[in-house]
C-alpha cells in the first residue's frame, strides 16, 4: 500500500474512532511522543551524572540524579496513563467495528450473506486474518509508530550535537562523513530487507487466511457442547484431529517457506546493525580521544545514534504492519458500504385488519448461486386470502426454497412474485418481513431467556408468552422451571434448562404465534413431535390461521388433509394441485404418497 493510501486510511480510521471515543488522538500522540523521548531523559542525564562524577562534583551529581528520577518517574506515569486509556479505546473499537459488521450482516440480502467470499469479507473485517489482529493491534501500532518517530527525532538532535561539535576539530571531517555515509548505506539496505520481509509477510498471510478459519471452525466445533454427541458416539475425534493436522499441516508449509526466507533477511540486518553500531563506537571514541566530547557524551551519543538505527528498523516494519492491516479496514469499509439490497423498494406494507394479503407466483424459475441446474421450474401459483395451502413432495424437491423465495431471503432468477399484485421486491424489506410468521425446519432458538426468545426481544408482552405456550402445550413444563418462562435456553451462556427436539419445536412454533403475523408458513414444523402432539399441534394451527393465509409444509400427508388446497413437487416442478379428496382419485404421486402412509394411519 503506497504511503498516500495508507495516510488517508489512517485518517478515515482515526475519524471512525474518534466519533465514539473522541479522546483517542490524545492518547496516542501524547503517550507516543512521551513513549520515545523518556529513554533519551536517561541517556542525558546518565552522561551528565558520569561527568560530574569523573570530576568529583558529588553534589551536582546528586542534582542530576534528582532531576532523572523525578522527570522519568513523572513522564512515565503520564504515558502509561495514556497507554492504558488507548488499551481501553483499542478493546471497545474491537467491539464497535464487530457491532457495525453484525448490524450489516443483518440487513444485507441473504442470498449476499451465504456466499462464501461474504463470510470471508466478514472474518476479515472483524478479525483481521491470524497474527494481524485486528483494529485493537491497529491502534497499539499507530501509538508505537508516533513513539518510533518521536525517538528518531531526539536521537537526531543529539547526533547533530555530536557532528556539530565534533566538526570543530577540520581532520574529523573525514570521520564523519564516513559514518555519515555508513548511516545512509544502512538504511537504504535495511530499508530493501524490511520492504521484502512486508512483501514476503503479506503474501503468507494472504495464502493462510483460509486455512485459518478453517482450522478454527474445527477447533471452535469440536469445543461446541451441542456436537459433543455425535463427536462420541461416531468416534469422530480422529476425523476431526486429522482435519485439524491437514489444515494445519498447510498452513505450517506456508509458515516455514516464510520463516526460512524471513531467518535470512533478519540474520542480514542483525549483521549490519552491528557493523554499524562498531563504527558508532569508533566514531565516539576517537571523538572523545580529539577532546571533542566528554567520556559521558559517550554514553549519550552511542546511545542515541544506535537508538536511531534499531527505532528506524522498528519504525519501518511497525509502518509495514499497519499498511498491511489496512488492506482489512479496506474489507470492513467495502463491507459495510457495499449495497445491502440488489433491489430494496420504498413501499408501505399496508396494514390490513382484514388480512387481505393475496400472493402469486408468475412464471418463476430460480438457481441457487454459484450453481447451475434451476432449484424452482416456472413456477405459477396463486395464495388466495385466507386460504390453507399445504406443500408436499419429496425431500429436495424444492419446497423450502419457494418459501425462501417468498420470505425475499433469495431473489427469483427468472419470473416475479406479486404481492396484491405488486412485485414484492418493491415493498419495503422490514415491512415486507414483518407480515409473515414462519417456522423453518433448521429453526433457531438462542441461549437466552425462554421468554425473551419467543418475543424475539427483551421487551417481552408475559401474558401473551404464556399464553402462546399454552397453545402448544409448554405452559406447564415451563412453569416448573427454576425461573419459569424467564428460564434461560441451554447451557451455553451458564445455567439455563436443556430441552428436548419435540420441545424445540414446540417453542419455535409458540413463537411464530407470538408474533401474530397475517401469513403465517410452517416448514414441517412437527417432525420432532410424537403423533399426538403433532395432531394437537395442528388443531391448534388450524384455529390460529382462521382468518390469515398459511402454507404448510409437511411429510406427514395425513396433516394436510384439513389444507384448502395441496399442490404437489417433484423436482422443482409444480406436478400436482386440488383438495385431498381430488388428488387422492388421482393416479399421481400425491396417491402414492398417501399409499405409502396409509397403514401407519390405521
Ligand atoms: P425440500 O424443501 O423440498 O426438501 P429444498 O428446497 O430444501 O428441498 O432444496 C431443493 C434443492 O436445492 C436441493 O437439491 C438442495 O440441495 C438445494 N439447495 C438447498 N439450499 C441450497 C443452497 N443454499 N445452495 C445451493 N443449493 C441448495
């Protein structure tokens, strides 16, 4: 990254800090500065102390040891006071850049948020990759950086003192010019070496960004209590010890091919360094020897100049670093100013008490992304107001998908999907999601408490809670709970109740009813349930969607008897559409489906 990009990014980056934390830049240009210039407090009066001393001036040397302690003891409580309060800002813009990515995951399109390279974009912008740390490492860089500069500065005030004085003897001319001309060979060779080993650094962490999320994933799932089970009982501990040991086997291959390059150009400016540091000694010696300085200026002036030489090589990979990780503030900020819809429309959902929300299905086709063969064939299907409609079909037929397509969690590859004969995509998106309540077959409950996960908030309507629960035959388990409908899901977040699939079930669907949404969608909502259950379920729904649209998605055909209308897929193709009674004189599928079942149903 050129010097000009990396300014203007430090500078937006310092800007999106500062609106939470205003107090940033303060701390870290006061505490930098201070951060480089105490040790040069040292260097000074150390010199001065050892010349008082070599003269026996006892006292003026106690002086000067005053004077050191109490402005390094002052100076230094004030920069690590700095150092602290930017720690502190560094932690909380961790958590304000994960909030801001969150936030964007949220109200991006779905379809944009599977994709792999969007998860990809996502870990990079809130962790960086592995060993770059992040917006914290950011901010704890910039603060070394000003401390570099503010070091490089005082050494060079003492190294112009030196040449200064030392020129006032003509024949040490030559001298200095030599080191002077030694200096700018080892920068310009340092400045080659650190250039490759950033160029070298990037590319090795470019190469195992991937591996490193893999490697965690399996980390974080082999800790994850919930997979605990199946990790035992399959004995999958040695699958996943050997996932982990060839991700990591890759990720080491790349490390070493770094690490034996690095070693190389590391050892080369260790080896100038020195030759340097020999002719720093010289220099000062042979000054001292002109009578040009005293035997303390040579501690002041070995220090400083040799300072210089190892501030200016941390200065240069410490600027590498930060130019580096800007790459990942260039994701965040792609990230969260990237399009959140590919269409997000304006209009109103209009709010009906009469429930008069008509869906249609006009020629629609889709394929997932990134896939070739379409999921949905020119699909035509009508929603009429207040109808029941059931979905069957066998497994991957595509009967999830229609209602991702619905719920506008994907966009249709061809066709259109009106709503009141208005293509959906022109309502507004938060509105639009508003009017349904959906239970999918991979629903989620969170670690929370019960309560606030079936009001989807923390503000929670209790007599409402308990009243759904109620409905789906929760109400007295829930009661018995330590903290009852407050009792926390799992154990996940510390103590809270372990429940059953059936019961999931039960609570996912308990908060569908809460939210009390005109279309209500079950995507086999009670395939954990036993039959009884299941049948007390669906007199339940059957009450419920009186007078709401609601689609239901089942295997068992038995519970879609009491549908409007059924319509049948295979293959992403609507094969079969009427009433229970029409499709069962049918010879089709839906026949052979309820066949197949019949006997159980005896
Ligand atoms: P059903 O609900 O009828 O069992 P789905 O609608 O879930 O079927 O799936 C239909 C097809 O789409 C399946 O072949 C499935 O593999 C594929 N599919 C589902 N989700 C995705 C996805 N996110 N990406 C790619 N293909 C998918």
């Amino acid at each position: 990254m050129k010097l000009k990009d990396t300014w203007i990014y430090t500078k937006k980056f310092y800007q999106m800090v500062q609106k939470d934390h205003p107090r940033i830049l303060i701390y870290v240009i006061i505490g930098g500065i201070l951060k480089g210039f105490i040790p040069y407090i040292s260097l000074y009066y150390s010199s001065r102390i050892l010349d008082f001393l070599l003269r026996s001036d006892i006292e003026a040397a106690k002086t000067q040891i005053m004077i050191l302690l109490l402005a390094t003891f002052l100076l230094s409580c004030i920069e690590k006071a700095c150092y602290q309060g930017m720690v502190v800002i560094a932690d909380a813009s961790d958590y304000t850049v994960w909030k801001q990515t969150a936030h964007k995951a949220y109200i991006m399109e779905y379809e944009e948020f599977e994709k792999t390279e969007t998860m990809d974009k996502i870990r990079r912008a809130k962790n960086g990759s592995n060993g770059s740390g992040g917006i914290a490492s950011q901010i704890d860089s910039s603060y070394t950086l000003v401390g570099n500069f503010s070091s490089i500065v005082c050494s060079l005030i003492f190294t112009i003192q030196l040449l200064i004085q030392s020129s006032y003897s003509s024949n040490f001319l030559f001298y200095t010019l030599l080191l002077f001309i030694a200096f700018i060979l080892f920068m310009a060779i340092e400045n080659i070496m650190q250039n490759r080993l950033a160029k070298i650094e990037v590319t090795m962490q470019h190469d195992n960004e991937h591996m490193n999320s893999l490697s965690n994933y399996i980390i974080s799932s082999a800790l994850n209590v919930q997979n605990g089970k199946d990790i035992r009982l399959y004995r999958m501990k040695e699958l996943i010890n050997h996932w982990y040991f060839v991700f990591n086997k890759k990720i080491n291959r790349v490390f070493k091919k770094y690490a034996n390059t690095a070693g190389k150009y590391y050892g080369i400016i260790a080896f100038f360094m020195q030759l340097f540091t020999a002719f720093v000694y010289i220099y000062v010696g042979l000054s001292v020897l002109e009578g040009n300085i005293s035997i303390g200026d040579v501690l002041l002036y070995t220090g400083s100049i040799t300072r210089m030489s190892t501030t200016f090589n941390e200065a240069i990979s410490g600027y590498n670093q930060l130019a580096y990780r800007f790459e990942y503030l260039g994701n965040f900020e792609e990230f969260i100013n990237s399009k959140n819809m590919h269409y997000d429309g304006t209009l109103p959902i209009e709010k009906r008490d009469d429930y008069q929300y008509e869906f249609e299905f006009k020629n629609v086709s889709f394929k997932y992304p990134d896939t070739e063969d379409y999921v949905l064939k020119n699909i035509n299907l009508k929603l009429k107001v207040n109808q029941r409609l059931a979905i069957v079909g066998q497994n991957g037929a595509g009967k999830t998908t229609l209602i991702k397509l619905l719920c506008r969690l994907y966009e249709p590859s061809a066709g259109e999907i009106l709503l009141n004969g208005i293509n959906i995509e022109k309502y507004d998106y938060k509105e639009y999601t508003d009017i349904f309540s959906v239970v999918f077959q991979d629903f989620k409950l969170f670690p929370l408490p019960l309560d606030e996960n079936i009001a989807g908030s923390s503000d929670v309507d209790e007599n409402k809670c308990l009243e759904v629960l109620e409905r789906v035959s929760m109400k007295e388990k829930v009661l018995s709970w330590p903290n009852r409908q407050h009792t926390r899901l799992y154990k996940d977040l510390g103590d809270g109740v372990n429940i059953s699939g059936g019961e999931a079930q039960k609570i996912a669907i308990a908060r569908a009813l809460y939210k009390d949404a005109p279309f209500v969608i079950m995507d086999e909502p009670t395939a954990a349930l036993d039959p009884l259950a299941e049948a007390e379920i669906y007199e339940n729904l059957n009450q419920l969607v009186d007078n709401k649209t609601a689609i239901f998605i089942s295997h068992r055909m038995s519970s879609c008897k009491f549908c409007d209308e059924i319509i049948v897929f295979e293959n992403g193709e609507i094969i079969q559409k009427g009433t229970h009674e029409s499709l069962l004189e049918e010879d089709g599928l839906y026949q052979q489906l309820w066949n197949a079942q019949a006997q159980y149903y005896v």
